[in-house]
C-alpha cells in the first residue's frame, strides 16, 4: 500500500477532496491538482500531510500536464493510479448552452482528461502497470434533459474509457469508467452554472422535475472507499457503477431496456436490417 500513488484532478472540493482525503487516512500517498494554488493552500489537513503534493496544474494545458506527472513520479519515485476527477457544469437546452460553454466543457472533462491519460500511459507501459479511473456520471450512459451539454462530455469520456480499457490490457494497466449517482459537489453550486435562458424552455422549472432531482445527494467519502477497494483489485470492468439503487435503475436500467427494445424493434424484425 504505501508504494501505491494516487494522481487526483480538482482534489479542492467534492469526490476529489473525499477521494483525496480518504486515501490519506488509509496510508496512500497522493499528487493532487487545481487550478487554483490559493484553494489548495487553503486545505490545510491536506498540503500538511507528509504523503501529499499539492500541484497547480490546468489540465487543458498539455506542457503543464506533462510537467505535473514527471514532478509526481520525481516526488514519490512511482505513480500507479489516475483518477481524472475535474469536472464543471453547464445548465441550460442544447440551444440555450453557447458554443464556447460547450467548448469549455469538453476542455475541462474531455480533452483535460485526455491529456492526464497520454501523459501517464509513457510510465505505465514502461512499468506493465497502472489504474486510470475517470470520474463519469450516469447522465453519461442516459443523458438528462436540460443537462445534455454535460451529459454529452461524459458520454464522450465514456466512450474513450471503453475503448482505451481494451487497447492498454496488454499492458497490465486497468481503465474504467465511474458511473455515479447523485454525489455531493461543489459544481452544481455555483452561480454561473445556468445558460442564457431562452423563451419557451421553461429550463429552471423543467430541471426542478427532472430525475437528478428525485434523489439526494450523498457524501464522496464512501464513494472513495469504493474506488480505492477497486484500484487493488487485479481486474476491473470498464464500467464500475456506483450510486443509489432506485437511481440506477431508474437511469442505466431504464437506457438498457430502451436500447434492447428499439433492437428488438428496428433489427429483429428485419424492419431495418441491411
């Protein structure tokens, strides 16, 4: 356990200040990164901890990326886990969200994450070792309505995970994907979380009846001992999901069996088989 070192993206609120803290208090040593060197200075249970180093990294940033990952491994002399946690939100229809909100999203949970990924993956071959874990959201396997431009980055994130969990097995290095429920964070907090509002929508109305908000939130800490139990585990699915039971049935369930019946509908039949 104490050669195991943990990577964790936006470690100042949320899952990556749970995930950050609970792998502390376990014996783990963790790199932890936000944007803004003033928050992580300002958790003081953390950046006084001897296992951990606190980085100001921009994810969107490849140089500083790079840079982050070779001080992690200059620091502890090994990295082994990944988690690639940022995460923003933007609030509004499809319409209502702009093209550079999109932009900013995609920065933050797609490219962001992509960069993390491509700077680790040198040191992982080179060891046949590794955990990469990228922090999804069950709005990536059934997208909510007036949240589809975050719906649609995780979808995105989802299918990169997929994919790069098969490619790196060869390797020995373990890649998934957590789909979660309704966690506590930070990110739904803020004010600037809602588009310009368009006449017709009737956004905020609509998101105060939607699914995500049938179900309360819960703490990140026991989501931590989850992913932590996974990470010294010798296979993992690309899949770990994680979160209410009603809620999961309510979302992955629910997108299962719309996909089967239009299967059944559109193929089976022979209606559209080619």
């Amino acid at each position: 356990m104490n050669n195991t070192v943990w990577y964790v993206t936006g470690v100042t609120s949320g899952v990556g200040l749970g995930l950050a803290t609970v792998l502390l208090d376990s014996g783990y040593k963790v790199a932890g990164t936000s944007r803004d060197l003033n928050k992580l200075a300002s958790l003081k249970s953390l950046v006084t901890h001897p296992n951990f180093l606190p980085l100001q990294v921009d994810i969107t940033n490849v140089d500083n990326v790079n840079e982050s990952i070779k001080k992690t491994i200059d620091y502890f002399g090994t990295l082994t886990t990944v988690v690639n946690n940022s995460g923003m939100v933007k609030i509004g229809s499809i319409e209502e969200v702009s093209n550079e909100d999109y932009k900013e999203l995609f920065d933050c949970m797609y490219f962001g994450p992509l960069n993390v990924i491509k700077a680790a993956l040198p040191y992982f071959r080179k060891m046949k070792y590794g955990y990469i874990f990228n922090i999804g959201s069950v709005g990536g396997i059934k997208p909510v309505p007036y949240v589809g431009a975050y719906g649609s980055v995780k979808c995105a994130l989802s299918g990169l995970t997929e994919s790069l969990h098969y490619e790196v097995k060869k390797f020995n290095i373990k890649v998934s994907y957590i789909v979660l429920g309704s966690i506590e964070s930070s990110i739904f907090k803020s004010t600037n979380i809602y588009s310009k509002q368009i006449d017709g929508y009737d956004t905020l109305n609509e998101i105060s009846q939607s699914v995500i908000s049938k179900y309360p939130n819960k703490s990140p800490l026991k989501l931590a001992e989850i992913i932590i139990r996974y990470g010294n585990q010798d296979e993992i699915p690309f899949n770990i999901i994680i979160g209410q039971k009603e809620l999961i049935i309510d979302m992955v369930h629910k997108k299962i069996n719309e996909m089967a019946s239009q299967c059944d509908s559109q193929i089976d039949n022979g209606l559209n088989a080619l």
